[in-house]
C-alpha cells in the first residue's frame, strides 16, 4: 500500500509540470516597404510578447517578405522550460524564465535591427505565403499545445492578390481561397488563434479600401480554421 501511495504521488507531481510544451507563439514581422511606418514599433511588439512568456512557452519569429516560403527564416525561438516540482524548485524556475526572457529580448532586437530595420525591404508582401510557414509551424507543435499567431503587419497583401485593388466582398474572397486551396497555397490554422498589431498603418490606403481589407483578413484567418477577434485586429498590438 505504501508503495502503491507513493506511485501514485510521484505520477501526481509529474502531471503538475504539465506538458513540455504549452503554448506556442508565432510573430511575423512584415518586411515590406508598405510596412516602413511601424517597423520602429516592433521592438514594442517584441517587448510585450517577452514580457508576457508563461511557463511551457515557445516563442518563434520570423519575417514575412515578397516570397515568404522562399525565404521562410526562423532565427528567434526560445523555450521556457515548464515548472516541475521533481527536478526543480521554484528559485531555479524562475532563474530559467528570466534567463528565457532575456535571450529571446537579444534574439528579437538582433531580427528587427539587423533584417528588418538595417536590411534591404521587400518591394511587396507575402502574407499569404507566410501564413503556409505558421501552418508548419503550428504542425509541429505538441500535441493539446495553445497555438498563438502575432501579424505584425499593414496587412495589405501585395504579391499575390493585390487588396490595393482587388474587389474584397465575401464572394470574391471565397472564391479565392478556394483557387488558393487547389493550388495548395491556402493555409490550415486549426485552434490558432490570431492578432494583427499594424493594420490600417499604411496612410495612403482609404478608409473604406483599409476596412475591406479587414473584413478580408478576418474572413480570410476563420475560414483557415484560426480564431480571431476584430478587437485583436488593429494598428497596435491589442488584447495579448
């Protein structure tokens, strides 16, 4: 019976660690030229998403461009280890967080300063490419794992579609998405759930032009199977 108890204990305490991976967070920065009004903010984005990492957490960035997969580079990803009461105590937890936290602020201020604010911009946007690298992204992730995208973006996609010009109504954009997924170009981005911090930051779009463009988006991200909030849609990072 003793032994029994203590089995029993010790699978207790290892379900408390819980999984090795609990939640996975994707940031893409926009590389574009369209993008160069906000790219001073990203180091703000980078912040906040430092900031707020939880136990179990992976965070991964990378850029979106004129040919996202082509140049589909993953240089920021870190882990923080999730809590487990056999093989740590708390002090040595949270040493590890802080120790996470302050490579992946190094590993975040080396992207935005060396590639996206010293490097050559895109001359249009792939964000639609760059939502295949989330999906294999989000793939590879452990099984019951949270699944976070963060667009850091003016969302207006140039290399493919052009929404500068395109009609964006609800039967435009299903029509697209449907040529997109016959040429296996549409994204699966089942459970993710999704924020745009920089939409609408591109001045010389109209009003009206920018709120298809969002209508377009939020369509765009339910119909791949990801969640998102228009109140987590907007020029700024909201509701993270």
């Amino acid at each position: 019976m003793a032994a029994a108890m203590t089995l029993l204990a010790v699978a207790f305490l290892a379900g408390c660690g819980g999984p090795e991976t609990e939640r996975v967070t994707l940031v893409l920065f926009d590389d574009s030229n369209s993008a160069g009004p906000m790219k001073d903010r990203y180091g703000e984005v980078a912040e906040t998403v430092t900031e707020s990492l939880s136990d179990g957490e992976r965070v991964v960035m990378g850029q979106i461009t004129g040919a996202s997969m082509r140049d589909a580079r993953l240089p920021v990803d870190v882990k923080v280890p999730a809590f487990s009461p056999l093989t740590q105590t708390t002090g040595l937890h949270r040493k590890a967080k802080e120790e996470a936290q302050a490579q992946l602020q190094a590993q975040a201020k080396s992207l935005i300063e060396e590639a996206l604010l010293g490097g050559r911009s895109s001359k249009c946007t792939d964000l639609i490419g760059s939502m295949k690298i989330a999906q294999k992204v989000f793939r590879n992730a452990e099984p019951g794992a949270e699944k976070r995208l963060l667009v850091a973006s003016d969302m207006v996609e140039t290399c493919g579609p052009n929404l500068r010009r395109r009609a964006l109504t609800t039967e435009t954009a299903d029509t697209l998405f449907q040529r997109l997924r016959e040429k296996d170009r549409f994204p699966d981005l089942e459970g993710a759930h999704v924020w745009v911090a920089g939409a609408t930051s591109t001045t010389d779009i109209p009003p009206e032009r920018a709120r298809s463009i969002e209508k377009f988006w939020i369509q765009f991200f339910r119909a791949a199977g990801a969640k998102i909030e228009p109140s987590h849609y907007g020029p700024t990072l909201m509701g993270w």
